[in-house]
C-alpha cells in the first residue's frame, strides 16, 4: 500500500518537474531571442567582413565605352560600363589627350557621395571636380555603382551593405586592365559617402597608391549609427534617410549593437582595420560641415597616425561639406599635388 503510493508521489514529482523546465525554456526563449541569436550569430559570415571582402575575388571586366560626350579642354569623355557581380554598371570616364607617357597613364577611380540614386546621372555630377583631376594628366573613372543612374542592380545603403563596395573593387580591377593605363599607379579619391567607400577600399585593395578623401563619412560605426545625424543641422528626406540606414536594423537585431557586440562590428569596420592601409591618404574638411561631423575626419587621422600612416589632413575655416569656394581651389590643387607625388613617376 504504502509502496504504491510512494511511487504515485514520485510520479507526480517527476511530472511536475518536467513541467516547470519546460515553462522556464519557453519563458527564457520568449523573453530574450535576440540575446541568444547574438550569441551564436557571430560566428557566420558576414559579406560585410573585411576579412571576407579581402579574400574575395574582384576580377572586373573590360571597359567598355558606350558613349562620346564632348572633349574636355585637353581630354576626353566617356560614358563606360563595366561588370560587377553579374550587373552593368555605368561610369564617367575621361582620358588625357597627347601621348601615353611610358608606362601608361596614372588613373584615379572617383568614388562620388550620396545622390538619390533616380537623380544620379554619370556626367552630370561632380562636373568641377572631376574637370580639375581630368585637366592634370589623369585617367578618371567614377563608376556609378549599381542602381544608379542607369546602373543595373538595387541601390542600397553603402553603410550597412557591402554592394557598393564591392562595385568599387570591380571598378579598380577594370580600370588596371584598361589600355594605356600603368596598372601601378592607381589612386582613389572619395567623397562624403565615397569617403566610407574609398576607406573600405583601403583596407581591402593592395592596388591602391594614394587616397583622398573629402568630407567622409569615416568615423566608426558607433559614430555612423549614434552619433552623426543628431550632431549635424542638415537633414535628409524621409527616402534618403531610410536609402542611407538600410539594413542597419537587420543587423543590430541580428547582432547586437557595437557596444553589446564588439567583436562582430569591429570585423565590419574599416577604422578597426586601419593596420591593412598601405597607401598615403590625404583628407579635407570643411570646418562647417552640416552634413557630415567634421570630427569624423579629424578622428581619421589622428588614428593613422597612430598606427604609423602617411597622412595629411587639411581644415577649411567656414567650408562646407563640398568644400565649395573660396576653399575649393586651395583643397583642389592640394589634392592634385598629392596624387601627383605618389602617382606620376
């Protein structure tokens, strides 16, 4: 008698333990999903990686002119497109005029800001710039980057997606196969959005031999995430501003944010990865940047300079985020002197 009860107590103990395990499971698994998804998410690949964008293949294509547009003062102008990811990308594309001087011409790929990408045209944005390297004995290519302009693809953010970046790695692989141009003597100059690009590029191309950068969007993703839009006057449209944060959601659910999940956002971040810049960099700001925090770029290079890079930063009292006039001209001939230094034999 005695016996038979004692194992319908058990019985019960034991049911009744089940039970409480399998609500404290369910309760834990709803109350915390996203803290047990970063746990384990890390440890898959993310093509935003730099150590996954540094072993990936960037063999480009050949360039491939679509359109004559009309000569500048001593060069001439192209529409091109090349092949990035399966998608045709379009480009802007100037050539010196006079003889290939012996080796072929230096070349400098263009990496251009933020233009709604529907508004985005190849040659008509830029137009002062891209005249000034143009003029000074460059082969220029600003490649447009997928879903803009006429580019195929989706346009995206060039943040939170590696797309653009990959474009950009594409472009410097097409122009070294371009004819006339010295394979070794490839530059990249950036801007604003670009700057993030060309910082990207940086880290992950040993073909690059000088960078500029002009009001970069280069502070940390820390910086981009928290610590831009509310430290800056101008502000975006709704579109833009969704365009420029896509898929920054996607992976603060995914990994938590940099301070929860350091390890993952610096494997992302090209200023955790300065020790892979190789070229000379030069950058410019203007002091009244409204756009984009002037610090960015100030925190840029005091952070090469730590790790022992050449560098050389410029800032214009009163400039804006182009670094338009009076400023303009000054930053413009610098950046022309600089590229000239490190590319033109």
């Amino acid at each position: 008698m005695y016996k038979k009860i004692a194992i319908i107590i058990l019985f019960v103990i034991f049911w009744f333990a089940m039970y409480l395990v399998r609500y404290e499971t369910q309760t834990y698994n709803l109350s915390i999903p996203q803290a047990v998804g970063r746990i384990i998410q890390p440890l898959v690949k993310d093509p935003l990686q730099i150590s996954y964008l540094r072993q990936r293949d960037y063999s480009g294509s050949d360039l491939k002119i679509e359109e004559n547009l009309a000569n500048g003062s001593n060069y001439k102008r192209y529409i091109a497109s090349y092949v990035s990811d399966g998608f045709k990308i379009y480009g802007l594309l100037t050539v010196p005029n006079g003889d290939v001087p012996k080796g072929g011409w230096p070349a400098i790929v263009f990496n251009h800001g933020y233009i709604t990408p529907e508004r985005y045209t190849a040659d008509g944005n830029y137009i002062a710039y891209v005249d000034a390297l143009a003029r000074s004995g460059f082969v220029i290519f600003k490649p447009d980057y997928r879903g803009n302009g006429k580019s195929e693809g989706t346009a995206g953010s060039s943040y939170f997606s590696s797309n653009y970046d990959i474009d950009d790695l594409n472009a410097i692989a097409t122009i070294k196969k371009f004819n006339s141009i010295n394979s070794n003597r490839i530059g990249v100059w950036g801007h604003s959005m670009g700057g993030h690009i060309t910082l990207v590029d940086l880290v992950v191309s040993k073909d690059i031999k000088a960078a500029v950068i002009w009001g970069g969007v280069v502070g940390s993703y820390n910086d981009i995430l928290y610590n831009w839009q509310n430290r800056v006057s101008y502000s975006p449209d709704a579109e833009d501003l969704k365009l420029r944060n896509l898929g920054s959601q996607k992976l603060l659910q995914k990994y938590g944010t940099p301070n929860e999940n350091p390890d993952f956002w610096n494997s992302i971040d090209p200023i955790a990865n300065l020790n892979f810049v190789n070229a000379p960099v030069q950058i410019h700001v203007g002091s009244a940047d409204n756009q984009v925090p002037p610090d960015f770029s100030q925190g840029l290079s005091n952070r090469l300079k730590a790790q022992g890079k050449t560098v050389e930063f410029y800032s214009y009292p009163g400039a804006n985020h182009d670094i338009s006039n009076p400023s303009f001209s000054v930053a413009m001939q610098r950046t022309i002197d600089f590229f000239k230094k490190y590319l033109q034999p």
